[in-house]
C-alpha cells in the first residue's frame, strides 16, 4: 500500500541532494510516497511515481518530524509556585527537583502513567515523531525502574538519570548514594534503557562523580550522555567528550575549550540547547553561532520537565532559539529534526529521504521559516509518524493503526 503526498508548496527534507542543495534540501512543489512506516521516494510532484492513495496538502510546507532528544516527562505534581517565585526575582536552585521527587514517589503507577501520556500527546500534537525520556524523578532502585518501564510504552529512547540529584536522605552520604546509583539502581535499570545521564553541575553532581557513574553505565552496556554548562562553566562538557558522549546537553555556560572539543568531536558528541531553560529561569542564553561557527553538531531538545521548562513545544524552542541565540531559522529547523537524530545516533529519522522512517509534519504556512516568524502560532496542521496519519484536521484519507511509532499511541488526554 502506497500513498503520495503531493501539492507542497515547500518540503525541507535535510537531505542537501535535493531541491536547493542547502543543508535543508528544500524542495519547491516536492512530493513524498510512503510505503508501509518508510519514505519510497521523494523529489518534485512532477516526477512522482503512481500510488494507491494521493493526498493532496494543498500548498501547506511539509518538514520532517522534530526529534526531541532531551526530556523528562515521567514524574507527579508541578511547580507553579516556584516559578512564580523565580519570576518574581528568586533565582533558580536545582533542590527544587526535590519536590517533585516527593510528588513522584507518592503517585501510584496510574497517575504517573496519564501524566506521560497527556505529555507525549502534546509532544506528538506539537509534530515531535521521536522523543527521549529520562527517569530521575524517584531516586530509588524501585523508583527509577518504574519510571524507565512506564517510559518504553511510549518510546524506545529512554535514559537512566539516577544521578539527576542527590536526594535528601543522602545529603550527609554522597558516596553511599553514588554507590547504589552504579550498585543496585543500574542492576535494575539498565534493562529498560538506552542511555545513561548525570546531573554534572552545582549542586549536582561533580566531574569525578559524573565519571564514576557514567563508566559504570558503559560498562553495563548503556550509552553516555551528559548535563553540562546548564548553572556554571565545569569540566563536564570535556568530560562528555572524553568519554564519547553521543550528547552534552544545556552547554549555557562553555569555555572557548569547550566549544573548540565539541567541534572536534563534532561526529561523535552533539552540543543540545534547551532553549526553554534559559527562558523559564531567565538564564543567560547561549549564544549558538560559537558551536556552529566553531563546526559543532548542535541540537535543539525541549527539556520538557516541571521545574525548569515546562513546554512540550518544539516550535516555541525554535522561535527562542532565533529571537535570543542567534540561530538562523534554517539552523533552527536542522537542529530539531536532524540536529536531534544526531544527539539519538539515529538514521531513520530527522530526514526525508529514501528508507528512512516516514515522519513529517504539514505546516499551516507556506514556509517553515513561519515556524519563528510567527511564534506562538499552532501551525503544526497534521502529523504523519511512522506512514500513520496523526491528523489535527480530518484532511488525509489513509489507513491509521493503534500504534505509536514505538509502542503505545499518546491518545487525547483521558
């Protein structure tokens, strides 16, 4: 079965051999045939092999699915309050992750459960096709497995993130809980992920802590990555690169050092930017033109979590990452779709090309660069993940499937 989606006044497909020969490959009046979850071809209308089905996009910009490769959306309560607070000029402390830890240990499997799913039905709303997630919300063995199994319902790209933050009943004994983070908690979690993160800034986690753990989860088969250079410059972005991290994730604060071991790194290790972190702690914002002058691969993630940015919203992220870091709207686009699969040590997705995964998203807009153009706009008009149409707007005639594309499909909220 086969279905051409055609009439586009303008397809990014990020892949340079095509239409402009940019790093975004556009294509005016392009085309796409989906075959089954993949991309079967994909150039201009005029040239488009015969399908099954046609839907016919009306004009509408077409872009691949956003890949958001740095969230946190398993966890109880929110914390409103303390927002409030820090917009009323109290800066922001990473203790506050203790309260939604008490919030998440509370909360029964049922409550954590909608709440992943309400956030993974807005991250699919928004046009995200790939999303990661962390635990790091519970920070104990029991906890942190529960987190990660609720979370590969949802996706395949789950981080272990015991060491998110020391709890309390460890204040007085960093080495006791370091030692049940590599010990027992990864025994338990490794099973149920992919990756494995650490918190390595103030208040967190120290570099030799930071290498400890990470090593520890290497060792058990997990793939780094790493929070760095969110409160302060430290060695952990050096760190990340020394150990092949596939990402360092905040880099707010990096050193010319830092900057110039990313670019070295720049096939290995991806430098991701959270836009919506330094707008919800009003932050210092990074300014993206060092990474990608100096050759770094950049990504651009949400950070989706309940204390220090609390969208779901990949376009808002690339309005921001415009407006205040210096991308260019092009620079923004890539860094979300394929900047993203980069930071995923993906191929199947980020781009529209031949065999890859057929993710995308139909713009209400005759551009993407309306994406930063016009912030605050829901343009994202329909969905397309994994050849399945998501749609906003009962516009595609096509075959639906109960599935996301790895597991459980994010319904309207319950």
């Amino acid at each position: 079965m086969t279905t051409l989606y055609a009439g586009m006044g303008e397809l990014v497909t990020n892949d340079p051999g095509q239409g402009d020969g940019s790093p975004l490959g556009v294509v005016a009046d392009g085309a796409v045939v989906v075959e089954g979850d993949r991309v079967a071809w994909v150039g201009l209308r005029e040239h488009a092999p015969d399908a099954d089905d046609r839907v016919d996009l009306g004009g509408a910009s077409v872009i691949p699915g956003f890949v958001d490769s740095h969230a946190h959306l398993v966890f109880a309560g929110e914390r409103s309050a303390e927002f409030a607070a820090r917009m009323s000029g109290q800066p922001y402390a990473a203790g506050g992750i203790a309260t939604t830890v008490a919030a998440t240990r509370a909360a029964d499997d049922e409550t954590l459960d909608h709440g992943l799913e309400r956030l993974a039905a807005e991250l699919c709303r928004g046009g995200v096709t790939t999303f990661e997630t962390k635990s790091g919300y519970g920070l104990t063995v029991a906890d942190e497995a529960r987190a990660l199994r609720l979370a590969r319902a949802f996706t395949e790209e789950t981080t272990f993130l015991g060491a998110h933050v020391v709890p309390r009943e460890y204040r007085d004994d960093r080495d006791g809980y370091v030692d049940l983070v590599v010990g027992p908690m990864l025994e338990a979690c490794a099973p149920l992920a992919r990756w494995v993160d650490v918190f390595c800034d103030r208040g967190a986690f120290d570099v030799d802590e930071a290498r400890t753990i990470l090593q520890a989860g290497m060792a058990a088969g997990l793939v780094p990555r790493l929070h760095a250079g969110q409160l302060e410059e430290g060695a952990g972005i050096q760190l990340a690169v020394e150990l092949g991290a596939a990402s360092v994730d905040h880099c707010t604060h990096a050193s010319d050092e830092d900057v110039e071991a990313l670019a070295s790194a720049a096939a290995t290790t991806v430098a991701t930017l959270l836009p919506g972190a330094e707008f919800s702690t009003r932050a210092t914002w990074p300014d993206a033109r060092r990474f990608l002058d100096a050759g770094a691969t950049v990504a651009l993630a949400t950070d989706c979590n309940p204390g220090s940015s609390f969208t779901s919203s990949m376009s808002f992220c690339i309005a921001v990452a415009v407006r205040d870091m210096y991308f260019t709207p092009a620079q923004a686009l890539w860094s979300a779709t394929a900047g993203g699969a980069a930071a995923l040590r993906r191929d199947d997705v980020g781009t529209l090309a031949v065999g890859r995964r057929a993710d995308f998203v139909v713009l209400d807009a005759p551009s993407y660069v309306h994406l930063a153009y016009r912030p605050g706009v829901p343009l994202v008009r329909d969905v397309v993940a994994a050849g399945t149409p998501i749609s906003r707007k009962p516009r595609v005639v096509a075959r639906r499937t109960d599935t996301f594309p790895s597991g459980k499909f994010p319904e309207e909220p319950r």
